[in-house]
C-alpha cells in the first residue's frame, strides 16, 4: 500500500460512494474519502487527513468529470452541511442508496446476495426530489459585525452559512427565516454565542402541514421573553398569509428556484400562521431543544393529515420531514403487517402515533410506546381526534416499557404483529429479546439506518425471524440518508 501524507495530491478515480454520500477512490491500494466527488470522477485529489491506511481529501482538479454529475440547483452546494449529493443525478442518487442497502444487509446483516435480489424491492423515488421538506431548524449565530446570522450549519462544523433560500425546503420556511431575521435586525435582538454562552435566539423552528398548510414558528431562546413579541406576530402573519400560491413574492419566488415543488400540486396554497411558540434552552449544549415550551401566539401544536388520518405535532414532537414519501413509507409499513382486522399490534417509537393510527384502521388493538412525552400527548389527542377507539399509548424507554409489561403478564403478553421504527442507533437487544418472546407472526423494522438495521435484523434472524421483504424508500432526497422497511415473519419449526 502506498504511503501518504498530508498534503500530497494523488490523481485517484472515484469508485464508490461512503455513508455521508463522500466519493471514494483508491491510490495504489490506500483508500481516500473525498467530500463532493462522485463516482466516475477522475481528480487531483490533495489529501487534508492521513491515517494508516486510509485518509481524507478534497477535489484538487478535476480531471474528468463523472457523466452523472449535475450543476447543483443551490449556491450553497458543497458548502451547506445539509445536502451531500445535489451534484449527483437523481436517478444515480436512488441507485446509490439502494446499493448502500443491499450491502449492508449482505455484510452485517449476513442475508445472501441471492436471497436480497429476490426479496428487495426498488426503492421508491420521488418525482420531484426538491423543497419537499416541512420542517426546518434554523441556527442563528452572532456576525462580526454584531448582528444576527442565520441559515444552515456547514458540513461537520458549527459555522452557520448565512443562507436562506434552500432546495429541499418547502419556501415558506425560508419566508419565515428572513422575516425573523429582519425584525432581529430592526429590534436589535441579539443573536445566541455559542462560545460565551451569552445572548438569546438560539435557533428558529418552523413547521408547515403539507395538506393544512398551517405555519408553526418556534423560537428557541436562551431566555423565557422574546422582546416585542406582539410586532413579530403581526410580522409573521403578514409574510405567512401573503405567501400564498396566487401571491407575486411566491411566484418570483419560484421562477427564481427554476424547478417544480411537490407542494404546488396538491389544494391550492393557503397558509396560515397557527401557532408562535418560544422554547426555552439555557444550556451550554449543542442539543437544539430545551424542555420548555412557552406559548406567544395561538395554539401549541399544528395539525396535518397523512393518508385521510389527522395528526397534532408539538414542537418537541417527532414528525416525518417528507409528507409526500412519508405516505408510501407507511403504506408499506402496513402492507408487510398484512392485517386482517383481528391482529393485535405493538407499534415502538410511535412518535405521535402516526403509524399506530394508520394500522389502528385494520387491526383489532395497538399499542404505541414513544420516549418524549409530549408525543404520547399528541397520539392520545390524536387517537381522539380521528374517533380511533382501539388504540393506547404509553409513554417511556420503549426497551424498559415493553420488557417490564411483558414480565407484569408472567409471559402471556402477545402480539400478531410487531412494528419498530427506532432512532439511528436501532433497537437495545433487551427490547428485541423481548419483541421475539412475545412471538408475533410478523416484525415490520422501519428504519433510517440501514447498518442497525442490519444488525439488528441479524440478531431476530438468530432469535428465528426470516427477512421476507425489504423496500428502501427516499425520504431525503438530495442527502446520504436513506429509509427503509423490512417485513419479517416468524419460521415455524
Ligand atoms: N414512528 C414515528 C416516529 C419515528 S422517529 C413516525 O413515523 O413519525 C423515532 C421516535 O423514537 C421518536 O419519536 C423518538 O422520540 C423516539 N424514541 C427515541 N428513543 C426511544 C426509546 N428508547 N424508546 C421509545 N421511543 C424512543
């Protein structure tokens, strides 16, 4: 294997793609990480971090430019920690992500590579991949000149790049971010320091209903008071209500973005401004969300539907970025249930109950289990909302809630069908443990990693569960993320 340095540039051929969507390439056997390259680049590749046998590096030259290269729709491409691949085809970004499945289903997962090529279906792509998503967490930070920044975390690093329009963005919340960002400049309020640990707005979380249309706005201070927090509200609903789809700021808006927005399709645009919040995070942390929620304008919630179901979101709510994909990746959730109506389900980390109320329609009983308790909130309220009467929530550690309840029913507790849709880490092995006790016919894993999911898929495999199906679905257009459902049955031996 070559030796490498720091600052040697090496001419390497692009070759495959990493977890974060970095190019990889190879010199003479040493493998090297480049941010913005793509397969089929050829480049002069100057190496930024050595390590034995492998390092990081960034495009020197380029030599040849991959054939599935595209221009980048936004200025802040490359820079912006928030998209990885916009300088990918969209149709090589989908293969990409399906191959990035499949290998680590094979390798960790240990499934045979004959056995994915039958069970994996192709992932589901959307349409138009851009401003699809409704929810953004703005950080703001304090300029040079004093004066708030705001925008978007560069890539792996808490530099904001002041940036307000973005491609994935459903616009309203860009709207949102330069009027809050105006009245910061006109009231002189000042911005969050992360390093002195002084000043107030932290960052701006929006929300937006894809079928409502109804606007959240959430202020995280460090501080429980907005100062003239009536004028911002006056502000917010001026920019909220005149951004409609007849309005001229929109239609410039969208001449200037150049490409369709999945949002335009659907009833015609009629936003309101539901709901101003302030949340309340005095820590010295990086964690975006204090505990609080203080309320300054209307109510503390947004409501939205997914699949003809309504649903309340709280700000300290989990809540699917992408409405449109969010739909198919539920939908096939419920097609690897397979209910009949007589099924009783346990659906874990049910947020606010989204999946829960969905198989609520087909099965005979579920139960969520969700950490946040403001989400088991909004799922019981929700349950009430749609007149969903064979649905119950629990709020705790779903690895703790399950177990316990298991022990309490001296191992009579059963389900026919059990539904997991865990954080990036996957699921504790105590919660699959006694996931496969209670013996259900069917496991539906929803993930958004794919290597935990491997492993934890891996590990029911042991415990007697056969991966049936798999269907990646693209819920991050743009990104290295990738979603993905599995069904899983129970081998009778
Ligand atoms: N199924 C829901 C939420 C999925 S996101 C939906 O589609 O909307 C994962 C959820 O798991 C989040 O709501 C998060 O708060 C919750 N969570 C994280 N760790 C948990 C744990 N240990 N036990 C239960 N829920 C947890």
């Amino acid at each position: 294997m070559a030796e490498i340095t720091k600052n040697q540039i090496v001419a390497i051929t692009i070759e495959d793609m990493g977890t974060d969507g970095e190019g990889i390439g190879r010199y003479e056997g040493y493998t090297l990480f480049v941010k913005g390259a793509v397969p089929g680049d050829v480049i002069r590749a100057k190496v930024l971090k050595a390590k034995k046998t492998y390092g990081y590096a960034k495009i020197e030259e380029m030599l040849v430019s991959s054939p599935d290269r595209v221009t980048p729709c936004c200025p802040a491409a490359g820079r912006c920690g928030g998209c990885q691949l916009q300088q990918l085809s969209y149709q090589k970004q989908l293969a990409y992500k399906e191959q990035k499945v499949k290998n680590c289903l094979q390798r960790i997962g240990g499934l045979s590579k004959q056995a994915l090529d039958s069970i994996m279906e192709p992932i589901l792509g959307m349409d138009e991949p851009y401003h699809y998503r409704n929810k953004a967490q703005y950080p703001v930070g304090m300029g040079r000149d004093g004066g708030p920044v705001m925008g978007f975390y560069a890539g792996h690093s808490h530099t904001i790049i002041e940036q307000a329009d973005c491609a994935i963005q459903e616009p309203i919340n860009s709207v949102i971010l330069k009027t809050v960002r105006d009245f910061m400049k006109e009231y002189q309020i000042p911005a969050y320091e992360e390093e002195s640990g002084r000043g107030l707005v932290r960052h701006i979380l929006t929300r937006v209903g894809y079928v409502t249309k109804e606007v959240m706005v959430c202020l995280v201070l460090h501080g429980r008071k907005f100062p003239y927090a009536e004028k911002l509200t006056e502000r917010l609903k001026q920019a909220v209500e005149g951004f409609s789809a007849e309005s001229a700021q929109r239609k410039e808006y969208m001449q200037k973005m150049e490409y369709g927005n999945v949002w335009e399709t659907e009833v015609p645009l009629k936003y309101s401004l539901k709901s101003i919040c302030l949340n309340v995070n005095m820590e010295r942390t990086n964690v975006i969300l204090g505990k609080e929620i203080l309320p300054v304008y209307g109510e503390p919630y947004i409501t939205d539907e997914i699949g003809g179901i309504k649903y309340q979101i709280s700000p300290l709510s989990f809540y699917q970025v992408n409405p449109k994909q969010t739909v198919r990746l539920y939908e096939k959730a419920l097609e690897y249930a397979d209910l009949s109506g007589n099924e009783v389900v346990w659906d874990l980390y049910c947020g606010i109950g989204t999946i829960s109320l969905f198989l609520a329609k087909q099965a005979k009983w579920v139960y969520g289990v969700e950490i946040v308790p403001q989400a088991i909130e909004d799922a019981k309220h929700n349950a009430v909302l749609n007149s969903i009467a064979n649905a119950e929530f629990f709020a705790g550690a779903a690895e703790t809630v399950m177990p316990e309840k298991y022990q309490e029913s001296g191992g009579t507790m059963h389900a026919d069908v059990i539904v997991v849709d865990p954080p990036r880490k996957g699921c504790e092995q105590s919660l699959l443990d006694t996931a496969a006790a209670m013996q259900p016919e069917r496991i539906v894993y929803v993930s958004c990693d794919p290597a935990t999911l491997a492993r934890d898929v891996k590990y029911l495999g042991e415990k007697g569960y056969e991966v049936k199906k798999v269907c990646p679905v693209d819920m991050f257009p743009m990104t290295g993320h990738v979603e993905c459902v599995v069904g899983m049955q129970r081998k009778h031996i």
